[in-house]
C-alpha cells in the first residue's frame, strides 16, 4: 500500500518541483495561478477554499448505534461497520475509488491505518515548517484554502488537500468539521447529497496512528451520530488480534 501512494503521490511531487522554479521568480498570485491550472480553483474544486466550521467535542458513543453494528476485521484494521454495508482495506487513492465504481454500488466502507511517522517519513522536509506528526500534516491539509496561497508550503498542502479528499457529491453543500471523539481527534468532510451521504473522515489516535474511513452510504441510513460511533471502534491492529469489545 505505502508503494502505492508513493506511486500515486509523484503528481504531487512533479507540482513540488515546480512550484519550487515559479517561487524563485514569482509570488502568491502566480502560485495560485499555477495551482488553479493544475487541479482547479474553488469554483471548479469548491473544498479547495473550506474549512473546518466548528469543532465537534463528542465525550461518549451513542450505545444504541453500537448495538446496530457488526464486526468487521481485515489484516491489519478492525472496526464495527453497520449492517448492509461492503468493507474495504487500504483503499485511500481516488484512482482506487474510480476503479472499484461498478464493483461496490452500494453502500461502502474503504478504511485506512498508518503508523505515527508516516507523514514526516513521505515528506520530511516538511519538519521544517513545524510538521512534525500526522495530526499537524492534516491539520495543515484541512485549513488550507487556494485563495490563501501566499507560499511554497501553503501551495502544497492545498495540492494535498486536492488529492486527499474523495468524493463528496455535490461540493456546494459539503461540510467540514473537526472533531475530538474518545481516543481520537481529526476531521471529517461530510455531505448530505442528493445520490447518498458522504463521511471523509481523517483521524489520529492517542498513539498517533493515522486513520482514514470514507463512508459512501448510498442507503442515506447515516448520520454524524452514527459516524461517530463506527470511527470509535476502529483499530489499527496485528493480523490475529481480536476485534475491540
């Protein structure tokens, strides 16, 4: 997995080098220009220019949800995912969202872990710039907005915030939170579409494992409670542990 993201991340990395050259010849605005040429602006990109609008403090799971969930567990994640619902491990990339279209119809669970330095070890010369864990790479991902773009380091998190969010349905209406949810803190982009509900949700444990679940529930049977509820049961686990209790 960690070879296909580096695999996938090399667009990145080109637009890296890039915006390197423009730098040392121009400033914000032709940065800006070089991003909206490469994936879009907030109006072709609407969440390029979101960010989070309110912190959400969730200090107990709602019980009755976790009574309508079910063990799921792959080789190495675990969780509880409701009834009716297709779980995938380790498909993250949008390419991967792209290819399992016609597979998973319905409603689908695609869920990712990676370990506390997973981050600083794809990009450290991010440590530079104060990014030291996986909390502050997302943290720094979800408020960068494209028409804020003053720097080498804004430029890249806003391509990093193109690449890192899936589908939302209709960006216009999506939502961004943050939120603290016992044993975890991160953030979820949300969206109550027309064609499903939609949860991208980006979050770091006590230890600083990094996890992302991304809900496409096309049944609209979810709501944030729910959500909240799946994501406290997620692990990041060794092939042979049991599911949490």
């Amino acid at each position: 997995m960690k070879k296909k993201i580096a695999k996938y991340l090399t667009v990145a990395i080109f637009l890296i080098f890039g915006i390197a050259y423009i730098t040392k010849f121009a400033g914000p605005k032709l940065l800006r220009y070089y991003v909206q040429t490469g994936i879009g602006d907030c109006k072709k990109i609407p969440i390029l220019c979101m960010f989070p609008s309110e912190t959400v403090n969730i200090q107990r799971v709602n019980s009755t949800c976790t009574a309508e969930l079910v063990p799921y567990k792959a080789l190495k994640i675990c969780a509880f995912i409701p009834h009716g619902f297709d779980a995938v491990q380790e498909l993250i990339m949008k390419v991967n969202y792209k290819k399992y279209k016609k597979m998973f119809k319905g409603n689908i669970i695609y869920m990712l872990c990676e370990d506390k330095d997973f981050f600083t070890r794809l990009y450290p010369q991010l440590k530079k710039q104060g990014v030291n864990d996986n909390y502050e790479f997302i943290h720094r991902t979800m408020y960068a907005k494209e028409n804020e773009i003053n720097n080498i380091t804004d430029t890249f998190f806003v391509i990093m915030k193109g690449i890192f969010i899936p589908d939302l349905g209709d960006q216009n209406t999506a939502k961004m939170i943050q939120v603290n949810i016992p044993g975890f803190k991160g953030f979820i982009n949300y969206n109550f579409d027309k064609t499903g509900n939609y949860f991208d949700c980006d979050l770091v444990n006590e230890e600083g494992i990094f996890f992302k679940v991304y809900i496409k529930d096309k049944s609209k049977a979810l709501d944030l409670d729910k959500v909240f509820t799946i994501l406290s049961t997620v692990r990041c686990v060794d092939d042979g542990i049991i599911l949490p209790p």
